[in-house]
C-alpha cells in the first residue's frame, strides 16, 4: 500500500511477514520513499532515516534478517550514504554469511520490459553438495518468467529437463527457488528495486508517473539479474 504514512510504514516494516532480509527491507524503503515523494526525490527527514535505521538493527537481531551483500556496500541508498554499512557483510564474511550472489550470465538493457514479456535468465551455479560433475555444460538454472496478476511477469524456477535443452547448463534437483531472492543491479552496483513493483499496476498511477519512475531508477543500462542463494 504505497498510501500508507511514514509511521503506518515503519510498522509495516517492523511486523511484515513479507519482510524476511535487509535486502528486501531496503527494497521496500527505496521504493515507498521514492513513491511519496516524487517527481522531486525529496529525502527522509534525519529523524525518519534515523528510526529506519534503529528498526533494520532490531530486525537483524531479533527477526533473524541476514545482511546484505558486499557488492551493495554503499551503494543501496543514496540519503543513507554508508550508513548502512554495518548491515552488509565484510569482505572477511562473505564466505560465512549463509548465501552467495550468483549473477545472471547475461545483461539486461531494460529489465521493466523484459518483464512484461516472454524471457529467461541463464544462471551457472554449482549448489551446496555437489562437488563433481561430469555433466555436459555448466552446473546452473534457468528462471523464466510467467504471467501474474500484475503489470509485470513473475519469475519462475525451470526444473524440467526439456527447458534445459540446447542451452549451456544442466540443472540439479538439489536447487530450490525457496532459497532464492531476486534483485537486480546497474553495472555501478547500484540497487534498482524490482521487488515491490507491483504498485505500478495500479489503476490509480498515470502514465506520466510510470515514465518518471522509469527514467529515475531504469535509464542506466546495462543492468545484472542477481539471486540471492540461501545455502
């Protein structure tokens, strides 16, 4: 609900079952703040940003979230700055954090309209567990996307083996979408929030909004599908 007030917002945040990672948490701010204020990109007061920030610490601690990626060190938010730091893995941790970011082998130049349309996303991704393979092509998976409810496809797991043919990977039945989370990056690293885009279908969002959001958050192609891996 992109209507909700700041303080409706940080309880929603707080108390969300949908709100499962810093990542996702960070996705939902970036979003219901540029929502609220744009076309003018106006900031959180310090005093809000400050309680956004007490609330993913509490989260960290007592909610179980994991950190964010190193790759998105400094670079999520720009009114938070590195302020968010201390919630993103050290370099030293990245090999004891209980996940790793696998990148699609491919880049994407408009990723709204790659998921308004029928495409795949090629991944090569070894999982936990196996530690020889001798299959033909590399070990990975394929997400595809599928039509929804909303303005945009959702992705989906491909675990036939038909979907793996004539590609460059063959798929392990080890692999779980339920350990997944989707996001995607410009080649600077910066964060572009996909996750909560289903306010654009909306019937209430003109279309002059929908270019605005475009242009402010999807004018820096390339851009890198990325799945966060629980393992």
């Amino acid at each position: 609900n992109m209507e909700m007030s700041y303080d409706q917002f940080v309880n929603w945040l707080c108390t969300s079952g949908d709100i499962t990672n810093v990542l996702l948490a960070v996705e939902a701010v970036i979003t219901w703040i540029n929502y609220q204020y744009k076309p003018y990109g106006k900031c959180c007061t310090p005093s809000q940003r400050n309680t956004l920030l007490d609330m993913i610490a509490g989260s960290v601690n007592t909610r179980g979230w994991f950190k964010l990626p190193y790759s998105l060190r400094g670079r999520y938010m720009r009114w938070f700055g590195n302020l968010l730091d201390p919630y993103c893995v050290s370099e030293e941790e990245q090999l004891q954090c209980g996940y790793v970011v696998v990148d699609c082998i491919d880049t994407c130049d408009k990723p709204l309209t790659f998921l308004s349309g029928e495409g795949t996303l090629i991944f090569h991704f070894k999982p936990p567990g196996v530690t020889s393979c001798k299959r033909p092509g590399h070990c990975g998976f394929i997400l595809k996307t599928i039509p929804s409810a909303g303005a945009l496809r959702t992705l989906e797991l491909c675990t036939e083996s038909k979907d793996y043919d004539n590609t460059s990977v063959h798929f392990h039945d080890s692999v779980r979408a339920e350990n997944m989370h989707i996001f995607c990056c410009d080649t600077n690293n910066d964060l572009c929030s996909l996750s909560w885009f289903g306010w654009s279908h909306s019937s209430n969002t003109s279309s002059n909004e929908m270019e605005w959001w475009k242009d402010k958050f999807f004018n820096r192609p390339p851009f890198k599908f990325r799945v966060l891996y629980l393992i």
